[in-house]
C-alpha cells in the first residue's frame, strides 16, 4: 500500500495541505482549545500515535474534503438523509435497548446529521482500509473485505424495501455470529452493581461518586445550575410507560472531562440517581455532557435543518432516537448558561467491538457482514417512519432508485475511495504529527 505521487498531491504541495489541516484543525476546535489547552494537547498527542489514530480524531478535515469533492453517488433525496457523520471501524458496539434487549449496532452519535449517505459509507470504509494496513493485509484482502461490508450494507438496504419492519430489526444474540455473537453475550454478563463499585463507594449507608484526579466537587451556585438543568431534561424523555420507573432523586453530583479523542474540552458532569427501587445496588449513573457543534453540518449548510434544532445537546439526541430506534428510556437534553447538553445513562450494558484480537481474514469477514447490515439499519430507520419530518421519503428506496443497476460500480468506486483516502490520511497525519512537533498549532504545540 506504498503511497503514489497521484494520491498524496491531489490537493496540492504538502506545505499548502499541511497548513489547510492546522487551518480546518483550528477553525474546527478553537474555542474549545482555547477554553482548555491541556486536553486538546492531549487530544493531539493521541491522534499523534498514528494514521488511524488521527482519523478518529480529525472528522473536520474529512467533510472538508468531501465539500470539493465530487459525489456521483448522491441525488436530491440521497443528499439529505440521517447520517451518523463519524462512522469508522470502533464506532460499533453493543447497549441495551429500551425493551430489554442486548443489541450489536452503531455507536456515539456526537457528530451525527443530515447529508449524503455516500459520506458515512467512505468515512467507513476508508477507516477499515487504515486499520486493515495496521494488520499487514495484503491490497487485494482489504479490498475483498471492504466489498464484503458493502454487498452486506446494499442487500440489507434492499431487505428494508421489501418490508415494512426496519424499526423493529436488530442485532442480537439470536441472529449474530462470530465476534459479536461473542460480544453481545459478553454484555450480558455485565451487571449494574459492577459499574457502581468501580465509580462509587458507600458510606454510613449511603452511596457517593469516589473523589478522583478526574473528578471535581462543585461549588453551590454551578451544583444548582446543574440540578436546574436536570429537572429541564425531565421534560424532554420519551412519554412513559418506561420499561422501569426511576424516582431520579439526585444522590451525588460531580463535574469531570470530556471522554474520548472527540470530546476533549468539553465540560461534562456525572450524576448519581435513587434507583429503580431503595436498595443501593440499583443506583443510575447519568452523564450530562455538552453536545459539540457536528462535523457535516460545517459543509451542509440547509437553513431548515439548522433551525429544527434548538441547541446541539437536541440536535443529538434527536439523531440518536431517529438513527437507533427503542433508545435508552434515560436519553434526552438540556441546556447550562444557553448551551446544550446531553443526558444518558452511563450503562453496563455497553461494550465496544475490540478488533485487537481479530487478526485473520475469515475472522473479519463475518464482522463486517454484520457491520453491513447495522450500517443499513442506522440509514433506513431514520426516515418517514420516524417521528420526525427531515426525512419524509422511505431512505431505502431513495438508495435503490439512486444506485439503480449501477451496484458493481458504485462499490468499485468506494473500494478505490478506500486505498485512496487512506494513503492521504496516512501523509496527512505525517503532516500533522511534523506541525504538532513544529509549533504550528497555535495555543497547543510546543517547539520546545
């Protein structure tokens, strides 16, 4: 996968490509690197790390590249559905849903919006490419794969315009093989009480956040500010009957960072609820995070859809309800000082796919059929069936009708968008890495 002179000067001289990734870097996260320099440092030293790392870390560079590049794989309807704006290989894993179940799918919504549907399935399939390279695959294997995921994504995709269920279609132990059959039995293992003893210790009888480097008690004026805020997010959960009733009597209350390579900077506080019922072993752990503007709305510049939103902590939530149907009964917003936020549970139920251990080929294969068929669902639920009207046309048929009896076409061009884009992401983040290193990156790098 050695990188050609074709591939790494499409879009100039180095020097003009390094300066355009400080640039969209510093226009992306400014405020939030000047509001707290130390995290984004941190940010910038993992994304340092290596190709992917910074793919992870640098979505705004990605839909930057996309608004100069031409989409033939994109029409009035298919130009304008939910996307989930950062879909790479580690943003899959499992949670359990408002009915009960464990469920496999797509996860972190932080950028998700409305766009082309073509810019999901190239971030996808670019950041596999960059993961694959990391496992010493040959070309032609990554290649193989990335068809694989694709053919899985366009039959599921054409299985929604067969039937009328698309809601109610899920990954789970009974219809899952392989690793993420492992996974989702993996989570079922997991228990409440786990996650309270690893965050919490009870005192006199009573439970209470452990006081930690990460962690920060609030003074009485931001304490209150938060507990305003949380009886806002009352009003804007899902209408009961829940699956439980919680009595969300606030126990504890602390603030703490972001999470994640894309949540540097962004304040963020954990609550600690009276549970489903008086026994200690049944607490909730919510998260109160604020939401971050989305990468794809930088390019996407639609009025209407900019203003169905009141605040980026609704505009998330409202994603996530619309992209992963039967969300969490704890997901909602609020707003602290204008600015959104957004609430859910901290939940045992969740697990990341770990491709670590997935070293071969016949491994992956099965995983990324299934990565195909979650991708398809994000896509297709998201649509006049949701309760909202950004998308008032079935998305599977506007896909069909768009790629017509162009599919092999339509998955060599992503198959070479893959080697591609990822050989620029590979001099891009040499790029970086040298501006980083250099100074370049003003209120962060250092050249000492």
């Amino acid at each position: 996968m050695a990188p050609s002179s074709a591939d790494l000067t499409r879009s100039g001289d180095t020097g003009e490509r390094a300066r355009q990734i400080v640039e969209v870097l510093v226009d992306a996260f400014g405020d939030l690197m000047e509001a707290d320099a130390e995290a984004f440092r941190t940010k910038f030293r993992k994304m340092a790390a290596d190709p992917f790392a910074f793919y992870r870390g640098s979505a705004p560079l990605f839909y930057a590249d996309m608004a100069t590049s031409r989409d033939p794989w994109s029409d009035e309807r298919t130009s304008r559905v939910w996307i989930h704006g950062d879909l790479h290989a580690e943003n899959f894993g499992t949670y359990m849903d408002s009915t009960g179940r464990i469920v496999f799918d797509v996860n972190d919504f932080d950028e998700a919006y409305l766009g082309h549907v073509s810019w999901d399935l190239r971030r996808f399939v670019a950041s596999f490419a960059l993961m694959a390279w990391r496992k010493a695959f040959s070309d032609g294997v990554i290649a193989d794969l990335i068809r694989v995921y694709l053919d899985a994504w366009l039959d599921q995709v054409e299985a929604f315009s067969r039937s009328d269920a698309d809601r109610e279609f899920a990954l789970t132990v009974h219809n899952t093989e392989g690793a993420v059959r492992a996974l989702v039995q993996e989570t079922a293992t997991r228990t409440r009480l786990s996650l309270l003893d690893r965050m919490t210790v009870v005192e006199r009888h009573e439970r209470r956040f452990v006081d930690g480097s990460r962690n920060r008690r609030l003074d009485d004026a931001e304490r209150r500010e938060v507990l305003e805020a949380l009886e806002r997010y009352k009003d804007t959960l899902p209408p009961r009957p829940w699956r439980r009733e919680v009595a969300y009597g606030v126990k504890d209350l602390i603030g703490t960072g972001g999470f994640g390579i894309g949540s540097a900077g962004l304040p963020a506080y954990n609550v600690l609820l009276e549970g489903y019922d008086e026994a200690l072993e049944n607490d909730v752990v919510l998260s109160v995070k604020q939401a971050n503007v989305p990468a794809p709305s930088r390019i996407v510049t639609d009025r209407r859809i900019r203003e169905y939103f009141a605040h980026e902590g609704h505009r998330t939530v409202t994603s996530q309800r619309a992209l992963q149907s039967h969300t969490s009964q704890f997901l909602g917003h609020t707003e602290i000082r204008g600015t959104g936020f957004v609430v859910a549970e901290l939940s045992p139920y969740e697990l990341d796919l770990d491709w670590e251990d997935l070293t071969e080929p016949d491994e992956i294969r099965p995983v990324l059929v299934q990565l195909g068929r979650a991708t398809a669902k994000l896509h297709c639920v998201g649509d006049a069936d949701s309760d909202h009207d950004l998308v008032p046309f079935q998305t599977e048929e506007a896909v069909l009708t768009m790629i017509g009896d162009r599919r092999a076409e339509f998955v060599a061009d992503l198959v070479e968008f893959a080697r591609s884009y990822a050989l620029r992401t590979m001099e891009d983040h040499r790029l970086f890495v040298d501006a980083f290193r250099a100074g370049q990156i003003p209120g962060i790098s250092s050249s000492d």
